[in-house]
C-alpha cells in the first residue's frame, strides 16, 4: 500500500509539472501544435521501451481492447482539452479544475461496482461545488478573461480521467502490465491527435516565421510529453498496486504542485485571494469526499 501512494505522488508531481511547462510552450505555439508533438513524443518513448518492459506473456485480448477504448480518449482528447483550457484560462485555475477527476471516478465506481455513498462523500461534493464556484468568480485572473463555457473543458477532461482510472483498473485485471496499458493507449492517442491535425492541416503547414521561437516551442512540448508520459505510467502503476479511493485523492493534489511551480517559474502569472481558497477548497472537498471511504 505504501508503494501506491508513493506511486500517486509521484504522478501528481508530473502532472503539475507538464501543465506549467506547457503554459510556456503555448507561448509559440498552438494547442493542437504542441498536443501534436508531446503526445507522439511519449508514445514514441514507450514504444522504445516497449520491447524489454512489456510483458507479452500475460497478454489478455480483453484488456487490449480494454487499453484501445481508454486511449481512444486518454490521453489524447484529454491533452487537447487540457491545453486548449490552459490556454484560455492558466494553469492554477485549470489545474484545480480538473482536480475534480477523483469525484468523476468515485461515481463511476459507484455505478460500475456498487459502491457505498455516504453523508461524507456528499459534503466532499458540496466543498468541491463550493471551491469551483469560487474558482468561476475568479476568472478575470490569471489570463485574462475569458467566457463562462471554457470551464466545461478541464471538467471534460476530469471527467474522461474519471472514467479512465476504473477502466484502467478492469483492463489491469486481465493484463496486469501497466507498462502495456500506457503504451497502448499513448499510441491509440498519437493516431487520434495526428489524424486531428491531418484533418484540420494546421499544424506543420503554417509560415516559416519566427523558426526560433518554433523550435523552442516544439522542445518545451517534448518536455511536457515526457512529464506527461511518466505521469499517466506512475498512475496506472499507482492503480495496479492500490485501489482508486487512495490513489485518486494523492494524484489530485497536482495543482498544488502547479500552484507552487506557477509562482517560481511564471513571473507573469497572478492568483488572488478567491482563486487560492477555491483551489484549497477543491483539494479538500476532494480529500473528504474520498477520505469518507475508509470510515463507513
């Protein structure tokens, strides 16, 4: 058990991590650009490794497919969304928003197997209501204004994370290798993003303009696939060791990760008052909502 939580830490890390590098990459380029690049970047680093790490002896067909459908969305659509939302609204108040992945798959988990629902876990749903309503009134800061819709971006991306995390769980029942399970899904997403970008034919076609500030772009996303990548591994490890109510609440603790990284890495950055009691509120309506597991 201890192996999962310090498996959780350390994607939470990575998480917060890639979504600050990121905000410097959209700097020079677009969201569908650097999804374009730090995705196939992680997918072709697993597919390196994929030789000597993957063990083909367990394979199971129903977890493969199980692994195609998961990276059918994740992480693929999820880095769309989740750059797309970074963009327009920061990476602090986009962060805490998709903190709200853990209570997405707390209702999954109750619908798909069952589980108990208490007075506990709706007062964590109530804080966490709180906490994002906060995080909507504040939304003149950070980057600027932007629309009331563009919050229903990080919610979709918490919410296909929320399904991800017990499907992952499922398909590793078959085929425990969590190895195989991001690959798969890294190389399901490459296809995804590249067949958006062949539709859309934006990304590589525009003007030689500024190459320097584009191929610094191009690095920073690099950077962040590989953060990316390592974080999405430490999760699946994470739910293979433990169960999803305590590897859930450890991985949403990200965007205090981003908050830290924000203020030492992004000078332009700025967060006022609401916005760091909607992100503490969220955290903990999440670590109630989960916490109330282990006590009925």
């Amino acid at each position: 058990m201890i192996a999962a939580w310090i498996l959780a830490l350390g994607a939470a890390l990575f998480y917060g991590l890639a979504l600050v590098l990121s905000q410097f990459g959209l700097r020079h380029r677009s969201p569908i650009e650097g999804a374009s690049i730090s995705v196939p970047t992680a997918a072709l680093f697993f597919l390196l490794l994929s030789p000597f790490l993957i063990d083909f002896s367990s394979f199971h067909l129903t977890a493969f497919f199980i692994f195609i459908g998961i990276g059918v969305l994740f992480p693929g659509m999820v880095t769309l969304v989740t750059f797309v939302a970074n963009h327009r609204m920061g990476p602090t108040v986009a962060g805490a928003i998709g903190n709200l992945t853990p209570l997405f798959a707390v209702l999954f988990a109750i619908l798909i197997f069952n589980e108990n629902f208490g007075i506990v876990q709706a007062a964590g749903i109530s804080v966490i209501i709180a906490g994002v309503t906060l995080l909507t009134l504040s939304r003149n800061g950070g980057s600027g204004s932007w629309p009331l819709w563009i919050i229903l971006l990080p919610l979709s991306g918490a919410a296909i994370r929320g399904i991800m995390q017990p499907g992952i769980k499922l398909g590793l029942e078959f085929w425990p290798d969590p190895f195989a399970a991001v690959t798969t899904g890294y190389v399901v997403s490459s296809l995804f993003i590249l067949m958006v970008v062949f539709i859309r034919k934006q990304t590589f076609t525009r003007s030689r303009k500024n190459e320097g500030t584009k191929a610094s772009g191009f690095l920073w996303f690099v950077a962040v696939g590989i953060c990316n990548g390592v974080a999405v591994l430490l999760t699946y490890e994470a739910l293979s060791a433990g169960k999803i109510t305590l590897v859930s609440p450890l991985i949403a603790t990200y965007p205090l990760v981003t908050l830290i990284l924000s203020r030492l890495l992004l000078r332009d950055t700025h967060w006022n008052f609401r916005t760091g009691v909607g992100i503490m509120a969220t955290v903990a309506g999440v670590g109630i909502l989960l916490g109330g597991e282990s006590l009925f």
